[in-house]
C-alpha cells in the first residue's frame, strides 16, 4: 500500500515538480523497454510484478509501498536495484518512469491514477478501479484529458479462451441468451476473519497514510492489507472484488455496458467476525434485450455451483455456456428434431446431443491459469508502445466496476433501482444517488 503523510499532503502537484506536458514523455519504439514504477506491492501487487517480470522488455526502474518489507521483496525480485519510496508522489517525479502499476487498496486508486495521469505516466491500475461511480468517471476525464494509455486490472480481458467464450455468446450459437448466473462461493464460517480488537498500530506502520481518504477510525488489524475487502471504507467487497471480473465477463459477451436496473438482498447470516460485507448476498440486473442476470455470493457453503463449479453459466435457449477459471464447457438443450436446424457447428452439435442424450459440445478449452495477468501485462506494454486502446482500458474498466458499485448501492439502500447509464444517474430513486461518490477526509481531494 503507497501513502503520504497528511502533514505534506497539501502541497501542490506543480510544487512536487511533476509536469503535464506531453513533450516531456518519452517516444517508444517496439525495441525499447517499459520503464515501471510500482505502487503497491502486496498480495496482488506481488502477483501483477510477477506478470510483468515474465516479459523482457520492462524494466523495474522505481517501487513504492508504506510497508518496507514489501517494498525490500519486490526490489529482490526485479533484480533492478529500484529506487525506493514511501510517498508515491516522489515516484511520480521521477522522469525515467514511463507508466505506473497502481496495486492499492481501491480506496487509493482514484488519487493515485489521476494524479499518474497528470504527471505524464500511462497506468495500470488493478480492480476494481474505483469505491464511487464519480471516482471512476473522474478517472476516466483524467485519462482523456492526458491522452494516457490505461489498463484496469480485470485480466480476463486478455485471455484467448475468454474472448472466444464471449464471441460464442455474442455469435447467437446459443440461441437467445436470457439468464446469465455468476457465482463467489467459499465457506469462511464459523469465525471468517475473526474479531480482533482495535488497538494501536504496528510500530513502523504508518496507519494515517493507509488510510489516506478514508474516515479516521482506530486501527484494526483486519482493516488492513488483503482483509480490507470485508469493510466498506476501503472496499465493494466480494462484489466487486471478484464480481467485476464476472460482470465484465458478462457485459462484454453480451455486448452491452451497463444494466438498465438492479436489486439486491443480503445479510451477514452466519459468520462471527467483524466484517461489514454480507456473507450472504443476492444481485440482480435487468440488461438491455430482456437479459436478467445475478451474482450469488455465499461465503457459509463451499458446495460446487453450476457444471463442476463454473464462475458464469450464460444460458441460452439452444443451450448453456459454463465459463471456469481455466476454460469453458457448452451443454446443449435437448431439442425435438422439427425444433433444430443444422446450420452452426454448436447446432449440429446441440442435434447429435438430441440423439446421444446430454454432453458437452466443446469440452473445457484450457487457459493457463496465473499466465492470465501476464497477457494483461503484455497487452499493456504492446499499448503504451504502439499508443493504441488496451483490452480493458479506463473506460471499459469503469463501466464494468459501476455495475457491480450499483449493487451495492441497491443493497444499503433495499432498493429496485432504474439506471441511467448514459447520466450514471437512478432515475427513481434520488436519495440513492448519494451513495455514487463519497466525500474525502481533509485534506485529500478528488479535484
């Protein structure tokens, strides 16, 4: 996690020496190394240097983390001698960085990537993007504004059997989609996280810079590093953390970005620890063409969803698509004869299951599992040389994170709420629209 003291916060952007001019950024070439900056190195910060280290044409130049251990890990595994910072700012500064990897806690994303963009660095930025639809919209004006190349971290994007996937949904193969089911299931009951007392923190541990923006409160051990998903300050929790893989997944197979309305119901039903999130919890969107779809977490049963545990099961009326973690399977609906035309190699298919009873059309197609980021990784390095779009750029990112942002508005509120894409607006329900940005502890500010 990257921070900054309150105390030097105040200072300008133009007083830290960075400068917007694009003539000050550096051409690539295709044989010209990505000199990375990295913000945030924990956990999935670890993992996304990981992605980058597999491609030779980058160079670790500068690393930045609040929490030293971390920031002494990653420059060993660069093997760079990296420059080294607590204070992203000063990183920003740095005129050999051409892009950043931002892999904060999303309560830091929207400062960390504007202020990225006005310092001249194209930026990756992990998932979710945002805690606030208005943060994510800022992001996406601070990108344009810059004329930067972005990537948000939903890696899926990047991945060969995914985007076949999608082309399959989008193709009709399966007929006319109308449910897609994407599922979260783990069983963390009966303590979860636990329920530690807030106490003081860490010595060396700088708890006013982790939580930068977000409200004052006492420091709890769990509010911290990876379990900083389960509260709602730092976090959309399971929703969005692993739902805005799903719901990306979904709108870009259905060629569609963004529902037209969405409901929810939840609760913390079982688990005894000291969460915020549910560890229950039901959405429901309505798409464009009549589409319902719905995420399912269940966080108290570990019991297989869908066909051998698929993440997303798009379901069509010729036939269903379980999406997995590593690859896909189709099962074809059993159809009478008069009812099929063998037109498509998946309607053949579906016919020959008719006559052969249920199977799989086209067994699991394989991805290689963790390779996925590495894709992500060189798709984004590709983009920051050849200034073209990246496969999930800022804009495609913030689309898909509102989705499942607005879930979660729907399920603080207990509402059926209709969604204005186009305003990022509820259109029946004002009191809602409150909860689509939030405000800053002074004296941190969006701009």
């Amino acid at each position: 996690m990257a921070g900054y003291s309150r105390r030097t916060f105040s200072r300008t952007m133009a007083a830290a020496g960075l400068s917007t001019a694009l003539s000050n950024v550096r051409i690539l070439n295709a044989n010209d190394r990505v000199r990375l900056g990295f913000i945030g190195l924990g956990n999935r910060g670890d993992q996304v240097l990981d992605a980058f280290l597999a491609h030779k044409d980058q160079e670790v130049v500068a690393v930045c983390d609040i929490h030293q251990p971390y920031v002494d890990f990653a420059s060993r595994k660069a093997g760079t001698s990296p420059k080294q910072f607590k204070d992203y700012r000063r990183l920003l500064e740095l005129k050999d960085v051409d892009a950043v990897v931002i892999c904060t806690p999303e309560h830091w994303h929207a400062l960390q990537m504007i202020h990225a963009c006005q310092a001249g660095k194209d930026v990756y930025v992990e998932k979710p993007l945002s805690l606030a639809v208005y943060e994510g919209r800022k992001m996406v004006e601070a990108a344009n504004r810059h004329q930067r190349v972005t990537q948000v971290g939903i890696h899926r994007r990047s991945s060969p059997f995914c985007r076949e996937a999608a082309e399959i949904v989008r193709s009709g193969q399966l007929g006319k989609i109308t449910a897609v089911r994407a599922f979260h299931i783990l069983n963390e009951w009966p303590r979860g996280i636990g329920n530690p007392p807030d106490e003081d923190p860490p010595a060396g541990f700088d708890w006013d810079a982790w939580l930068g923006p977000a409200p004052k409160v006492k420091y709890n051990r769990n509010r911290t590093f990876y379990r900083f998903r389960w509260f709602y300050d730092y976090s959309g929790g399971q929703l969005t953390n692993f739902g805005v893989h799903y719901l990306d997944m979904i709108q870009w197979a259905l060629g569609k970005n963004a529902p037209l309305a969405v409901t929810a119901m939840g609760a913390k039903s079982a688990i005894e620890d000291n969460r915020e999130i549910p560890d229950t919890l039901e959405v429901l969107w309505m798409f464009p063409d009549k589409t319902l779809v719905n995420f399912t977490q269940i966080n108290t049963n570990a019991a297989a969803a869908g066909l051998e545990d698929a993440d997303i099961e798009f379901r069509g009326t010729k036939g269903t698509l379980y999406l997995k973690g590593n690859g896909y399977d189709i099962v074809p609906e059993i159809l009478s004869p008069n009812e099929v035309v063998a037109r498509t190699p998946v309607d053949r298919a579906i016919e020959r299951g008719y006559r052969t009873g249920r199977k799989p059309v086209i067994e699991a197609r394989k991805a290689q599992g963790s390779a996925d980021t590495a894709f992500h990784a060189r798709n984004f390095l590709d983009c920051v040389k050849s200034r073209k779009s990246c496969n999930c750029d800022i804009e495609t990112g913030h689309r898909s994170t509102s989705t499942t942002l607005i879930g979660n508005i729907a399920y603080k509120t207990k509402s059926y709420l209709e969604w204005d894409a186009g305003a990022e607006k509820f259109t029946n329900n004002q009191a809602a629209n409150r909860y689509l940005r939030y405000e800053y502890r002074a004296p941190y500010k969006l701009g």
